[in-house]
C-alpha cells in the first residue's frame, strides 16, 4: 500500500534505497526536509552513512565530489544554494564523479522569493550535469534510484541531478509506493570506484592542470560519455519498469497519439496539463492533443523528440518554460525544443512558440493549459504569432486580448496586429468541470492545519481513493492565516494532481477568520458545500448571519474543537478538527478511517484519538443547545473590528477593563 | 562545598557537566548509563579502497582471469569492436564484479575524469632545462637521516638510494631542470656534497643564492 510522503520525504526514501554512504548537506527551502530526515536515520542507525553538516553549499558539493570519488554520495539543495554549488559542480563533471543531487525547484533572487520555478535548474544546465526532471513525490524517489543507475554507468560517469518543483512538489503529500530493499539492490547494484581516492594499488590525481591540447581532448571525452547518458537513462528506464514495475523513458507523451498541438514542458505543472489534455481529447471540432512532460533535461533528447512530433504530425508546439534566459532568444528549454527540430527536421517540424509562466511560485493552472493548447490552434492555422515569448498571468499582457484598452498601449503598436488576428476559442477555455473532491482548510499557522490533512489523506489512500495535500507556504509567521488544500480522486488509474480550487468542503480552524477581510470563506465553494467551523461562541445561525448565507448555499457545521482538546489536555487543535471532518465529509468513512488512525496518530496516541472521535461526536450542523461563554479573554467588538489601517477610530479600543475582570 | 551538586543529562559517553550553583564543571562520568555507540561494521575490508581495473580485450586475451567465462567475455567484446573494455572487480583477487563495455572516450590517452595514475606517470625529459649539471656526492650525503632535498625537489627528481647507514640520495638527471633547491635547502649547505657542474664550492653562487 502506498505510504503518505511529500516530495523531500520520497527523495530521502530515494538516497536511503540506493544505499547513499555519504551526505554531506547544507540545508535550504524548499528541500530542507530531505536531508533532514536522512540525518534522523542515520541518526537512529536505520540508514548506514556518513552525514556531514557542512557550512555552506559550496562545500557541501566539494564534499560530494571527494566522497563521490570513493563512494555513492548525494545530497539535496535549491535556488541560490545550487547557484553556490555550480562553481564546484563543473568539477564533478569534469572529473567524471558520478554523485547525486536532488533539488527542490526554487525561484533566484532579487528580489528574494522562496517559491518555485525553475530558475536554478537552468542557471546549472550548463555544468555539465545529468537533469532529471520529476512531476511528483513517486517519480522523485524513482529518479533518485535511476539517477545513480545513470550516473554510474561505466560509459557515463557524471553527476546527476534530481529536479522537483518546490512546494507543490517537494511539499505536497501524496500516496507514494516506496519499492522494497531486496527490489532497489536487484536493480542497482553497490558502487564500485574506478579511481577511488585511498587506493594503495592505484593513487591517483584528480583536477590537475591540463594546458590546451590534453584540455580540449578531456571535454570532447567529456561531452561523449554526456551525450550516452540519454541512451543509458532510456535503457536503465526500461528495466526500472521490469524490475520495479513503473516505466520511464526520455519523455513522456500524454494524449492523442496523433497529436496536431502539442504544449511541452519539465516537471510537476504537467500535472494540471494533463487533467486539460484529457479534458480536450476527442472534443468536437479539436485536432489531437498532448502533453510533451521532459523528463531528461541534460543531455536533451533532441532527436527522439523531434522523432515523436514528425511521427504525430504535429503542427505547433507551445513550450512553456518556468524560468527565464536572460537575453536569449527564447528561453531554455523552447530554445533546445526549437533547436531540435530544426536541426533534425527543418522545415518540416512544427512551429514553436514560447510561452513563460510559473515563476517565482505562480501557479501554472488549468486554464493557462487550455490558453496554450487554443494558441498552439491559432498557430496551427497559420495565424501569425509572436516570435518571442507570451507571458502568463500577466493583465496587460494577455495571450489573447479582445479590446485594444485591455493591453498596455506600448504592446499594442508592438503586437496589436497579432492580437487582432489571434481568437480566444470557447471550444478550449469552457471551464473544466472538476473530477474530484476538494476541501480547503483555513488555519492560523502553528494550529497543526498540515498534520490533520496528512492524516486524512492516509485515511483516504487506505480505503482506496488517491488523494493529494498541498499546504501553502510562505513568509507567514506564527498566527498569521493560511491554507492547506486536498483533493480526493475516486478514479484508481487516472491521475489527478491539479486544483479546481472549486470546495466542497471549507474548514476554518478559527472562528475569528470569518471577519478577516482578506480571506472571503465562501469564495470557491461549490453551492450547497460544506463550511465547518471551529467554535463554541458561534452559533450556526450567527454563521449564516456573518456570512450571509442561506441553507442552501452551504450547510454549515460547528465543533468545539478547543474545548475538546483542552478537555483533554491536548494542547491542540488538529486531531479533533480531524475527526469533526470525517462528520462533515462522507466519502472516507469514519469507521475505516479511525482503523488507520489507531497505527498512525502523533503521540501521545490515547488522547489523540480520543480527541478524534470525540471531535467526531461533537460536530453539528443544529444549533448548539447551551452555547457556552466564551472562555478566553472577554474583548469587546470594537476590540475585534478594529484594524490597523482603519483611521476612523481614533485611539486603540480600550478593552483592558474588561479584560482584568 | 555547600551547595548541591546536579549532574547535567550528557551525551557525550565520557565526560559529564556538573552544576554547582551557577558554576558548570566538566568531570568524568559516574553513573553508568552512557549512552550507547551506535554500532556500525566493523568489516575492516571497508578500511581501504580497491581500485577497479579496466582491461581491453588485448590484454584479457593474453592473460585469463580466473573466475570469468573468459571466452564468451572474449566475444562478447570482440563484437563490440576495438573500443570494447573489461571492467573487473575483484578487491581480493575474487571476481566481484565485471561488465563489457564500450570505452566512450574519443581521446583515448586522457584517463576519464581527466585523472593522473601517479604510478604510472612518467616523469617528463626535462634536462635540456637546466643550465647547470647537479650531482650528488655519495661521500656527503646523510642519507636516509636527511632526505630534505627529496622533500623539497619540485619535479620529485631525487630518489633515496638504499637504507640505513649506507643510504644516499640520487638526482634523476633527466627529471633535475637545475632549479637549485636541494643545493639551497641541503641542510649540509651542499658543503662537499651537491656538485655543480663538478664543482663542491664557488663563491659567486653562493653570493647569488645566499646573499654572501
């Protein structure tokens, strides 16, 4: 049965199968969590290496080299810690070490931002290393196991990178199968140096100065066993799947086989791509459609790309890159598709356009996808189109623009003929209906929002559904509000990995994020969904009367979930919060569930899961008969409205009175 | 003494920290709870590493290893073509491990990884550098008590000849490029024992390398 992992989780798994035996790291958002739990491992002696805190970046690489050298190491980073590593990275490459990295995608500042895209991964393209590109938690642990199978191999030799999208990747929890030890040792077989360090038959120098002549003949050597890599990771993915049963090649095709547009793109967005291209298969009036998911980034399988679109007869591509080339003519990965079918197609090949989206942690969502795909339609008509690239997201820079007052006017002189002549089709961009289940749960950060959702979503993958959690992050501190989503699948062979952001289930950890005038509760839920709130003051009338909502836009549900717990003397919000959603929302029956619970609740287990059902029993949708006083601190409404930017009120609302009663 | 004394909890499996007062000592554990080493392999075998070897079908030919099927290897490396290598792993003379594959260099010297086998590395003819002949006089030299001139060479040109008493050092004429070092650093300032050009002693290089 799959275990409840996130991405950084699985990559860890990853490591510990292969049989890392040394890990130096030096840990970074949004992949601190990998290494964390391989030092915790190797700390309780489940795991047989050798960790080192290094103390910076840089030398956690140079560590890597040296052990690399001798031994199977790994280690993980992201964003500006990569960018730290590249300078020693290129002697990995250079001198042929075969070791592993595995990178949570991450945005490079200035300006600073935690969030994905994939900026790093592009800024080492040129280091000579083997990238890997991962779409989830699974397919990160796969890779991590392939990657060393890769690296290792006698006509390759190099290091390789594992790449997954910070965040809604290395952060979102999701059934994982993790494959057995005996299965991982069949498949990949102990590192064996060939020119180990501390060799006594065989000293050896690495790095040494080579002047022109030898230099230049090293690199053409160099590029050779770079250029077999992508011949070995298509072989080493065939075996992957006899031996451990999930098949990976150079890049994954999904959708029509005979596919006349086509979006190409790395990593974890595909996932919301999918959901589109399966949506947009065999419509009316809509040519064949797929997605183009890059797995080997470096070397670019350019030929066998160019293959498969001259064998679907594609008409045009639409590459979407989350990361910039500054200065170039398109970025990095539309200028390795463009080039690739150029060089192996001319004039034949489809007509490329670029699309830049994903950055800095912006979501590349569903209709972004129908856009690409509606775009890559005008193209195939022969619309003209623009020869740079179009940006998501961007108001004043749309895809397609209907009026000349929606755009910037200076774009306008510039692409106001294009725009004219390119069509928003309806066809493409009529809303997705959603295919799964999906709650959002509003919490103040520290009430343990991520906990209860991690334990419900491997509720839900006991009884058999596919579920998927993706807390948001950020620069919140303790208190401030924030969300933690999860999506329930019934469907067992089709995934679904992408948000509607359409709820049927809200959850609010606290009844005070109902006055919040940033957080609009009731946007996004389905009507007649389910809104359940943590409260003993609030009364479900007063819900209503706050929201203003009738009993048929939503059904609204109350716990006491803080006086459970301090009932209890649990000290916090989450396993009764947890129970009170299984009231709430059927379809993980309670029953099954507490059978998963009762193995897996944090400790101290007794009164969690007594919280649990307690949590479970107290939840209702009628009026509470004896709605107690309130029993912290008694403040009063004025106290409540009052916000930091409203002038109107003169002075700070004087509570204390009341509050020293 | 009249204050309590509190052991603090340690990990450390030796030593413990004593709080007395608001003063923290360090003293050698007493109680017998340390805690426990984590045991790891003790396979001593771990303790050095053993190179793998890398053998073309030449020289597999000429010399067949035990615990192969040497002939099917054979084939299968003569059907791979002149590119096709042996990797051989055996760390105590046993076959561990062994694959044929096909070499990917195209510049077939350059070791991969750019790397440098220092046994195998010849030293280079550099004694058309040199503009003075260097020579080590058996009768001066302290031999294996010395050895500063074989530490010092940069181009790793003087050998210790022999051991113990009768033990001296030796220039490799064709590695020595005449940089002078040994003569400076000879801890017997070449007094009768590095010639130069024949020579023990001359003035005018003393003054040019030691200022005299």
């Amino acid at each position: 049965m799959a275990t409840v992992l996130a991405g950084n989780g699985a990559a860890a798994w990853g490591f510990r199968l292969s049989r890392v035996q040394c890990y130096p790291y030096y840990p970074i958002t949004p992949s601190t969590a990998c290494s964390q739990q391989i030092s915790r491992w190797v700390n309780d002696g489940a795991m047989e290496a050798v960790t080192i805190n290094a103390e910076s970046e840089h030398s956690a690489a140079s560590q890597i080299i040296t052990a690399g050298k001798s031994v199977r190491a790994g280690t993980a980073t992201s964003s500006k810690g990569l960018l730290y590593m590249i300078e020693v990275l290129e002697n990995a490459a250079g001198g042929g070490v075969p070791c592993g990295l595995y990178i949570g995608n991450r945005a490079t500042g200035a300006p600073i931002n935690i969030w994905a895209d994939n900026s790093d991964a592009y800024a080492m393209r040129d280091s000579g290393v083997i990238q890997i590109f991962a779409a989830d938690a699974q397919e990160a642990l796969d890779n991590i196991i392939q990657g060393y199978r890769i690296a290792e191999d006698l006509r390759v030799r190099l290091p390789f990178a594992v790449n997954l999208r910070g965040f809604t990747g290395t952060h979102a929890y999701e059934g994982v199968e993790i494959p057995k030890q005996e299965e991982v040792d069949r498949y990949l077989a102990p590192f064996v140096p060939i020119y180990p360090l501390f060799a006594p038959e065989k000293p050896v120098t690495y790095g040494a100065m080579l002047s022109a002549y030898p230099y230049r003949r090293h690199k053409r050597n160099q590029m050779a066993a770079l250029s077999h890599a992508s011949e070995v990771a298509l072989k080493s993915g065939r075996e992957f799947a006899e031996k451990l049963g999930r098949s990976y090649g150079l890049f994954e095709w999904i959708g029509d086989e005979k596919a006349k547009l086509v979006v190409a793109l790395l990593g974890e967005s595909a996932c919301a791509g999918e959901v589109v291209t399966r949506h947009l298969q065999g419509k009316e009036g809509i040519p064949g459609v797929a997605l183009l998911k890059i797995r080997l980034f470096s070397p670019f399988p350019a030929k066998e790309i160019a293959q498969a679109l001259h064998q679907a007869g594609t008409k045009a591509l639409v590459v979407l890159d989350e990361g910039l080339h500054h200065g170039g003519v398109l970025p990095p990965l539309a200028q390795r598709v463009a080039t690739a079918i150029h060089l192996h197609l001319g004039g034949q090949g489809p007509k490329v356009a670029s699309v830049i989206g994903g950055l800095g942690g912006s979501e590349v969502r569903q209709d972004h996808f129908q856009l690409m795909f509606n775009l890559a339609d005008n193209i195939a008509e022969g619309k003209p189109y623009r020869p740079e690239p179009y940006w998501l997201d961007i108001d004043e820079d749309p895809i397609f623009a209907e009026r000349e007052d929606q755009v910037s006017p200076k774009l306008w002189k510039k692409w106001g003929e294009i725009w004219k002549k390119q069509k928003r089709k309806e066809k493409f961009c009529a809303p997705i209906p959603p295919d799964a289940h999906e709650i959002r749960i509003y919490s103040r950060a520290g009430q343990g929002a991520i906990t209860s959702a991690v334990g419900f979503t491997g509720a839900g993958i006991q009884n058999g559904y596919q579920l998927l959690t993706v807390p948001a992050f950020g620069s919140e501190r303790r208190g401030a509000i924030i969300t933690t989503d999860t999506l329930i699948n019934f469907h067992k062979e089709r995934k679904i990995r992408s948000f509607t952001r359409a709820w049927d289930v809200v959850i609010l950890y606290d009844d005070t994020i109902l006055q919040s005038p940033e957080h609009q509760v009731l946007e996004g839920l389905k009507e007649g969904g389910a809104l359940l709130v943590n409260s003993s003051r609030l009364s479900v009338k007063k819900i209503r009367e706050i929201l203003n909502a009738n009993e048929e836009r939503v059904k609204v549900f109350t716990v006491p979930a803080g006086e459970i717990s301090q009932r209890l003397g649990l000290g916090h919000l989450n396993m009764p919060m947890l129970g009170a959603l299984h009231k709430v929302y059927e379809k993980v029956p309670f029953k099954t569930a507490l059978s998963y619970y009762e193995k897996h609740v944090p400790r101290p287990r007794e009164v969690s899961l007594e919280s649990i059902k307690q949590g479970f029993a107290e939840t209702s949708d009628q009026e509470v008969k004896k709605v107690k006083k309130e029993r912290r601190l008694s403040v009063s409404q004025d106290f409540l409205d009052w916000r930091p930017e409203d002038h109107s009120q003169e002075s700070w609302p004087s509570a204390l009175e009341e509050v020293q009663l | 003494m009249t204050d309590e004394q509190q052991a603090l909890p340690s990990p450390n499996r030796y030593k413990e920290f004593v709080v007395t007062g608001s003063l923290v000592a360090m003293r050698d554990r007493q109680d017998s709870a340390a805690p426990k080493e984590i045991e790891r392999s003790q396979d001593q075998s771990g303790k050095f590493l053993h190179a793998a070897e890398i053998l073309t079908i030449e020289e597999v030919a000429r010399q067949p290893v035990d615990g192969i099927d040497t002939p099917r290897i054979l084939s299968e490396m003569a059907d791979i073509g002149p590119e096709a290598r042996l990797f051989l792993y055996r760390p105590e003379g046993k076959v561990i491990r062994y694959e044929v594959f096909e070499d990917p260099r195209i510049c077939p010297e350059i070791h991969r990884g750019a790397v440098i086998e220092n046994l195998q590395e010849k030293p280079k003819d550099v004694s058309g550098w040199s503009t003075h002949e260097f020579f080590i006089d058996i009768k001066g030299c302290l031999g294996d008590e010395c050895g500063r001139c074989a530490i010092m060479c940069p181009e790793n040109a003087i050998h210790l000849m022999g051991k113990g008493k009768g033990s001296f050092h030796e220039i490799d004429p064709l590695a020595c490029k005449g940089c002078f070092i040994c003569w400076v650093e000879c801890v017997r300032t070449a007094a009768d024992c590095i010639l130069v050009d024949g020579k023990t002693f001359d003035p005018i290089m003393r003054a040019k390398h030691f200022g005299e």
